[in-house]
C-alpha cells in the first residue's frame, strides 16, 4: 500500500469517474486503474462497484475511504509541521465558517491572513455547523470558526470572541415602545426566525418565550431578516456584529436583551489529532486584528494557543 494508491482512490471517489480520477492525479487512466485494482487486492475487497454508473464506493470502500483521507490528512500536518519547526510557516489551510460570523469575519480575515502570511495557501468555505462537523471528523478541513459549546468529545474548541445578541423591531411591533428587552418581553408569536439547520435559530428560540410559534417564513441569511421586519413588522434577534451594516435609521430600531444578556461563545474547532499550532496561532492572531478587543477571549488576548 503507498500513498499514491491512497491519493488515486480519494480523486476517483471524488470523480467516480476513472479517466477524470487519472487526469486529477496526472497519471494515465490504465495506470490509476492498475493500482486501483493491486490496492483492492491487497486489502482483498473491492473499493468500488464497477457495476453501476457512475461507480460508486462500496459499503467496505466508504470505510477505506475515510481512513485514506484522514492518513493524508496526518502526512500533509507532519510535513507542514516540520517545515514550521525550521522556522516558516507554509503549506495550506482549508478553513470553513458558519453563514452567520461569515459576513462579519471573513472579508477583513481574508485581507489580514494573506497580507501577514503570504506563504499559505488559504482555502475558506461557508457552510452549516452540521456540515462543517462532518467535513472536519473524515478530515477534509483542517479547522473551523463556529458558535459553540458543540460537547462533542472528537472536537477540541479553542475559544476567540463573545458576541452580544441584540433585538431589532418594526416600529409597528408593541413591544418597539421598550427600551430594553428581557427574554419574558419576547413573544415567539411576532418573531422572524432563520431556517432549520442554522445554529442560530436554536440560540435565538432558547432566551425568547420557549412557546415556538415563529413566523411560517423563516430565512436564510440575517440580511433577509432585517428586511423582512422593516416591511412586514414583528422583530428578530441580530448578533452584535451585524449593527455595522445597519443604516443610521434602522440603528434606531435596536434594544439590548438584558437579564440576562444574550451572548455567543465563538471558536476555533479542531480534530485531536491536530498539531499545526503555528497555523491555529496565525489564523488567531488575524481574528484579532478584526475583532473588537473587547469581544476577544481574555485568554486569546493574553496567551499563545498551545496544543
């Protein structure tokens, strides 16, 4: 078994396609088929079913699949990591973020890691935290920024900043007359909610009335939301964050959530086997340069990340 065979049956998974697989690898198609097949003979079972179209793993194949990419995984970090122990700090970095600290973190944290570490190549992807876990446990990226606590044991979260959670309300709402907001004065009934699968949406619905009685619209982005109550009434619940992108009027329309506070914990997540603490310090020493030094974890402010 070589590394090469593991690469060659990851493009083929990825292309379930043996020419394109062949042409990802730049190898010839006879040649990733041969060592295709001597890497299913020598685990003495198929990877993949020939049989359908386009070819797809088998159950025993998924298993190997999964194995592969996280051996890769393992070499490429002991590769990096012995590069950064000599002094640099090179190599890649697939990042991934939830939609909802995406718009508020990523334009500056992509201009602020490239102009400090021109020699990484930084790869960002936006998707959900259940995706983003599934991604991170078969180690197809390398890290991720998301609202936690996850409790989830094959995690480790390194915590970077806290977020208030403010309420935005139509003018037209009877709760607008309120200075402030405590979680009793906040009625599900006239609450524009995002979709399911956002974590958000969980965070919101458990320091409001805990009735559900949401709005039948919910939307996917908190853009959307704000719209959505500057036309049709009713309020939402914003993070802190998002206030920048707020127009001089409909800053008027704000109230803090008080007793208590409404506040979300974001962090670094990383699998155990992590062990590019170079990378986790650059990707936190950038967040830094973004985030307001009052948002930041005392500890992140203070301390190295050490693994």
């Amino acid at each position: 078994m070589t590394l090469q065979q593991l690469e060659y049956i990851l493009a083929l998974d990825k292309t379930r396609h043996f020419v394109r697989a062949a042409e990802m690898c730049s190898v010839t198609q006879p040649t990733l088929s041969t060592m295709v097949q001597k890497l299913e003979d020598e685990l003495g079972c198929l990877i993949f079913d020939r049989s359908v179209q386009p070819i797809e793993p088998t159950e025993a194949g998924k298993q190997i699949l999964q194995q592969a990419q996280i051996i890769l995984f393992n070499i490429r970090q002991l590769k990096e990591h012995v590069v950064s122990m000599k002094g640099g700090l090179t190599g890649s970095l697939s990042l991934a973020m939830i939609p909802t600290v995406a718009p508020y973190l990523l334009p500056k944290f992509i201009a602020a890691f490239k102009k400090n570490y021109p020699e990484i190549s930084l790869q960002v992807t936006e998707l959900r935290t259940e995706t983003i876990i599934e991604k991170l446990n078969s180690a197809e990226i390398d890290m991720a920024i998301l609202a936690t606590p996850l409790n989830n044991s094959k995690i480790l979260e390194v915590p970077l900043y806290y977020e208030k959670f403010v309420a935005y309300i139509s003018p037209g709402d009877p709760i607008y007359c309120k200075q402030e907001l405590t979680p009793n004065d906040m009625p599900t009934e006239n609450l524009w909610v995002l979709e399911e699968g956002h974590c958000l949406r969980n965070q919101v619905l458990n320091f409001c009335d805990h009735k559900v009685h949401t709005s039948s619209i919910e939307a996917g982005s908190i853009d959307t939301l704000v719209k959505i109550v500057d036309i049709n009434c009713g309020y939402t619940i914003i993070p802190e964050l998002h206030i920048d992108f707020l127009t001089e009027e409909q800053k008027k329309n704000l109230r803090p959530i008080v007793r208590p506070e409404a506040t979300r914990e974001i962090s670094m997540i990383i699998r155990h086997d992590y062990v590019r603490e170079g990378l986790m310090n650059a990707v936190a020493d950038s967040i830094k340069q973004v985030i307001p030094a009052h948002m930041l974890d005392e500890r992140l402010k203070k301390f190295a990340i050490k693994l």
